[in-house]
C-alpha cells in the first residue's frame, strides 16, 4: 500500500519533542468549553473582550437566547502563549441557549 502524497506534511517532518505541545495545554486559539455547561444545553458562542461583549450579548437576547458569561479558564494555556494571557484574562466565554 502506497501513502498518498501530502506537501503540507514532508516525510520526516515532525515537531521537536522539546518544542511539542502537552496533551493538558491549549493555545489561545482553542480554548476549549466549559464541559459542564455544555452537559447543561449551554452552546459556546465566542470568546470576546468588553470592547464587543455588550454587542455580542444584545445580538442573541434579540435572537431569544438565554446568555451564560464565563471568565476565560486560562489554567492550562501553553506556555507558548504567555505573550497573550493578560490580553486574554480580559475575555468573557459567551454561551447561550434557547
């Protein structure tokens, strides 16, 4: 069986373990959601700073939605993004429902 060929991922190009990310680490880019509001029919919408919060929270109050603010749950952020935690410690995760 012949593999397919895939320029975006060169035979032999692997991340440096030292520089692999841990399975209990996340980026900025992918927080994840809150499993227990999730198990509580709460859907992650966004996570926004107060410059859009008042904004994003109208918009689904006007749609109907009931709407659950989270701080942002930095506790696992990668150590790669060190640079964006005090940015990010300002964003609220928004999660509604009907």
């Amino acid at each position: 069986m012949t593999e397919e060929f895939n320029p975006l991922e060169p035979t032999g190009c692997e991340i440096p373990a030292h520089q692999q990310r841990q399975a209990t680490s996340y980026t900025g880019c992918d927080i994840p959601h809150d499993p227990e509001l999730v198990a509580q029919g709460w859907e992650f919408r966004c996570n926004t700073d107060d410059s859009r919060l008042n904004d994003v929270v109208d918009t689904y109050k006007e749609l109907g939605f009931e709407i659950h603010l989270e701080a942002v749950n930095l506790s696992g952020l990668s150590s790669d993004c060190g640079g964006c935690a005090t940015m990010l410690a300002a964003f609220s995760a928004v999660y509604t429902r009907k």
